[in-house]
C-alpha cells in the first residue's frame, strides 16, 4: 500500500509571459528557500499536467518528465494530457 510520502507531486506548465517555455516543478521537494519562488512562477503558468510519480520510479519519472520537456520545447507546442499520462503510464502514482 502506498502511503502518501511514498510519491512526488509535480506540475508541468508552460510559461504564460517571457519566453514561454514549458516547465515542471517538483512541489514535494520544494525547500524553504525556493517554495515561493517555484510555486508562483508554476502559478502565473498555463498548467499543461499535473499528477504524482511513485518514489519507487522517480528517478525514470523525472528523465521522462525532462524529455517531454524538451521535446514540447523543441516544437514549441504542447502534448495532450492523454499523451503525456501515457508516456509516464509507468511511473504515475
């Protein structure tokens, strides 16, 4: 049974001003340091995805995470959320 520590709440969103490039932020491995800065920069973004990876594949959840990244800022557009939840189907919690 899974507990709730045992998985990563994550977003990735899309810059809305600036360069609009798309983004993920990890809130549960936020620190007291960067949580405001993180959170409302994710906040003034257009949410693209959000869910949790289980820690058990966090380490394969984030290079996932990275490569969808780059590739939706390579082409400048987003994938679907169904595209997106199938890529990481292994690693959702």
């Amino acid at each position: 049974m899974a507990f709730e520590s045992d998985k990563t709440m994550f977003e990735i969103y899309r810059e809305k001003e600036f360069n609009k490039k798309f983004r993920v932020v990890y809130y549960t491995e936020l620190t007291e340091h960067n949580k405001e800065t993180e959170i409302n920069r994710a906040l003034n973004g257009e949410t693209i995805f959000d869910g949790f990876i289980k820690d058990n594949t966090k380490e394969q959840g984030k290079i996932l995470i990275k490569e969808i990244i780059d590739e939706m800022n390579s082409k400048s557009t987003a994938f679907k959320r169904d595209e997106i939840a199938e890529k990481l189907n292994s690693c959702l919690a």
